[in-house]
C-alpha cells in the first residue's frame, strides 16, 4: 500500500493525505484554520505516527495560539 505524501501549504509540513480532511493543508492546519477534526498526534522521532505531520506551525498560527490565552 502506497502512502501518498502531501504538503501543507500553511505550516510547510509533509503529511499523510489520506489523514486529511483538506487537500492542501495537514490535519493540525485544517484543525486550527476551518475546524475540522484533527489527529490525535502520537509523536514518534519527530514526526505524528499516524499523519506524519512534523510539529511545524506557521506565524499565521501562532498568532491564534497567543490570543487563546
Ligand atoms: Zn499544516
Ligand atoms: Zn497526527
């Protein structure tokens, strides 16, 4: 079975596609920008088993994360 790798185009990471609910963005992006469900993230080496998202986040979003507290 082949695992087709995407790349979001907000925080820059690799991710799984099929993990996805978007095209174009890695679950965490699509989680945090529309509210769609995410992953639940299990890092092994750097990197999510399940979406093979990298941690990576983006100016955008870290702007969200400082005004939530
Ligand atoms: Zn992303
Ligand atoms: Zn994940």
């Amino acid at each position: 079975m082949g695992q087709i790798m995407s790349r979001c185009d907000e925080c820059g990471s690799e991710y799984l596609k099929d993990a996805s609910k978007m095209k174009h963005l890695c679950p965490e992006c699509a989680h945090r920008l529309y509210g769609y469900e995410n992953c639940s993230h299990e890092f092994e080496n750097g990197r999510c088993k399940n979406c093979l998202w990298d941690g990576s986040s983006s100016r955008y979003l870290d702007s969200f994360k400082e005004n939530d507290k």
